[in-house]
C-alpha cells in the first residue's frame, strides 16, 4: 500500500459508510483502504467473538493473513492496556513471526491489528491514532449489527467454515495427542537409561499437549454457544419491547444442560425470533407473545404464539426474511393460524451441517457447464471478473454471463453467497 494525502473529514466519513455498507466478508479489505491513507501497513487483521464462522477477517500481505492463527491474536488481545488506549508500533508474533503491529480494541472487544505500520510525522500523532480508534469503534459496532441480523447470505458461509475448521481442528487435535502419547510412553519407558533427558522431554511433551488442548477448547468457545446463554442473549434484545411497550412477552427457558448451539443457528435463532415478534406485534390487538426454546439433540426448536387475530401466513411480507434465514441453514418454518385466537410460529434449525455431495454431484444438480463449473470454482477462491477471464481466457463479459446464470442455477443472490454455498 501507498501512503497519500491525509484524507479530509468528508472523504473520511464517505469511505467508512461505503465500508459499513458492505457485508461481512468484504469489510476488511474495504476498511484497510480507508485506513492506508492515514497508516501504510502490511496488513489489517480483524478479530472479533462475534462471528464464529469467521473471527478473523483479514486484508493484505497473503504471506500474513494466511499464516495469522487466533492463538497469536489472543496473546495480542491479553496484552491490551486496560485504559482502552491503542499500542502503537510494539512488537508481536502476528503471522507466524516478530513484527511491528498497530493495535486497537472496541468497546465490543473486537480487536484491529495493523502490521508493519510506516511511521512518519503524519502517522505518529495521537489525532491519526484517535481517529482510526473512533473508526474502528463504528466498524466493530456495525459487524455486531450485521451478525446479530444474521443475513442468509452470511448464516450460509459461516456454516460451511465453521463446519470445515471444526473437521480441521478435530483431525489436528487426534492426531498429535496420539503422536505426543507415543511419545510419552517411549520416553517413560526403563529401556531409556539418561533420566534427566527423559525428564526433561516428558515436561515438553506434557506440556505440547496441554497447548494442544487449549487451542481446541479456544475454538469450540469462539465456535458454540450455550443454549441457555444464547436464550438469556435474546431475553436482552427483546427487553425493551417488554420495557417500553404494552406487550407482554413470555419466556419458556430452554434446559440447561441442553446440547451448545453452533454458532450461527445461535445467531439465526434469536434474528428469527426478534423478527418474528416485530412481525406479530404489528398486527392490530397482539397483547401477548409467547417465546420457547427446545432441544431435541439434533435441532433447535423455536415456537413464538400470539393472541392476535389469527390470520397470519407463510406468505405474509413480514415473514419473508425470516424464511431465507431458516432456509440458509436447511431448516424447516412453518405457520399455524386460528382466526379468533391466534398465530403460532414453528422453526426447527439443525445444529450440525448436512453432508455436502461432492462437487460432481453438485454440479450435475445444478445442470452446469464445463465451462461454468471452471468459473464456478474461481468465483468460490473469491477471485474477481478480471482474474478469471485471465486464467480462462476469455473477456470479462462472458465471466459476467456465466457467474449471472451460477447464481440463478444455484439460487444464490449475490458472489459471496454463491461461493458459500460452494465452499
């Protein structure tokens, strides 16, 4: 990246909208822009709880945000003042290896690492600092919107990571606590005659595996939710319709010992609901909702009634997003009503992933092309129009044509979803 004129506040406020404007998985590339302007850097890694298909979000030298693990960005995160100031130019592992960072944290707890930051006279003042701090906090706050809204589009990628890093970390986890077992066990054994070595590599090994462990158990905490913790999160969004308004919400607890919710049918979850009562409460004469969580092992299930008149659908505008978000996760919604007395909602989200056929499978579902599944393929490493064209050599409008048609083949609305769903 190039350093430029520093930007004016118009220009300044121009770019963050165009950022807050764009989805999940394009905030961090379009934010490192912003920001390059102000602080050339390396890179721009984001790391929040918040998205537990993605915490990481990252833009920049691919030899650093390929190799940056959530490890490193949590030994970052620990050594954050706790005055919420940012460190500015301090040396961290980040990507594998030393490197001069730029770190801020966000009253969501969000954290933005920029590495290899160039200092100068017009990036070493605290104004610079404060600005990409005040920045930031808008971004952090707004990827906390998006999730909590949980668009079809993301509720679908962040199924296939999440699924994929689980399979990964599992493998990983299997494999070198049998390699590190053996280990122990050769090195426990009488035959060994040096006692201090064997010592000395046994605390190694013990302790390899203890970080091993912690690494797994890092993941699951970043990737799944408690079901009652993920019901108590809910009962606080729909505080004040209970606090302001003339609604009567009722709340039937899930057990505590139920089964932890993946991550994004968490999320999904309480979006459904939150919908689904606005959707309720707009109808004329709704005094009282009715909300229950249930787990059968397999699915989260969700049941919403009202006192209304009883005259909802399935159809009804209102419902419309609610049914794409069930849908991204192959769940099932349904509607029950009684003129006189009432709506009732039904939503079953599956908690694991359904197998995925395999991409020949898939394609010939689709009905695609040769020559779409090549563009296909392309289109799910996320690489653009002009790329594509050049690896298939052929011009950008007929990748244009062919991505149109993968996305009404395939049911996807925009390239993100379409690369999801891929994936």
């Amino acid at each position: 990246m190039t350093t430029s004129a520093r930007p004016s506040p118009i220009e300044l406020l121009e770019g963050l909208h165009a950022v807050l404007s764009l989805s999940l998985l394009e905030i961090a590339g379009a934010f490192s822009a912003v920001l390059a302007p102000m602080v050339e850097h390396g890179a721009l890694v984001i790391f929040t709880e918040d998205c537990t298909g993605r915490p990481q979000k990252k833009a920049g030298d691919k030899q650093i945000i390929e190799a940056v693990s959530i490890a490193e960005l949590d030994v970052v995160r620990a050594g954050q003042p706790t005055d919420g100031s940012a460190l500015w130019a301090v040396e961290r592992t980040v990507g594998g290896a030393p490197r001069q960072v730029a770190v801020w944290m966000a009253r969501t707890g969000a954290l933005l690492v920029l590495t290899d930051p160039v200092l100068t006279e017009d990036t070493v003042g605290d104004d610079v600092v404060a600005t990409i701090g005040s920045a930031w906090e808008l971004v952090a706050l707004s990827i906390r919107h998006q999730v909590g809204a949980a668009p079809p589009a993301y509720l679908v990628d962040s199924r296939a990571t999440s699924t994929e890093r689980t399979r990964v970390i599992a493998e990983m986890t299997e494999a070198h606590a049998t390699t590190l077992e053996s280990l122990l066990a050769v090195l426990r054994s009488r035959t060994t005659s040096d006692a201090a070595a064997r010592q000395v590599t046994a605390d190694l090994a013990a302790a390899a595996m203890v970080q091993l462990r912690a690494v797994s158990d890092r993941d699951r905490v970043l990737s799944e939710e408690p079901v009652a913790r993920a019901f108590e999160r809910l009962r606080d969004d729909l505080r004040p319709l209970v606090r302001f308004g003339d609604l009567d919400v009722q709340f039937v607890e899930p057990p505590v010992s139920g089964r932890a919710l993946p991550g994004e049918v968490a999320h999904a979850g309480r979006a459904i609901v939150r919908g689904a009562v606005l959707a309720l409460v707009e109808q004329p004469n709704v005094g009282r909702v009715r909300v229950q969580w249930d787990c059968d092992g397999s699915n989260l299930l969700i049941n919403i009634r009202d006192d209304g008149p009883g005259d909802l659908s399935e159809d009804d505008p209102s419902l419309r997003q609610l049914t794409a978000r069930v849908a991204a996760l192959e769940g099932s919604f349904s509607v029950a009503a009684t003129a006189g007395w009432g709506s009732e909602l039904d939503v079953s989200l599956p908690l694991d992933a359904p197998q995925v056929a395999s991409s020949a499978a898939a394609a010939t579902a689709w009905g695609l092309s040769a020559r779409e599944q090549e563009v296909l393929q392309w289109v799910a490493t996320g690489a653009r129009n002009r790329r594509i064209a050049e690896e298939l050599s052929i011009s950008e409008n007929t990748v244009k044509f062919h991505v149109a048609r993968l996305l009404r083949k395939v049911g996807a609305t925009t390239r993100a979803e379409l690369a999801a769903i891929t994936r």
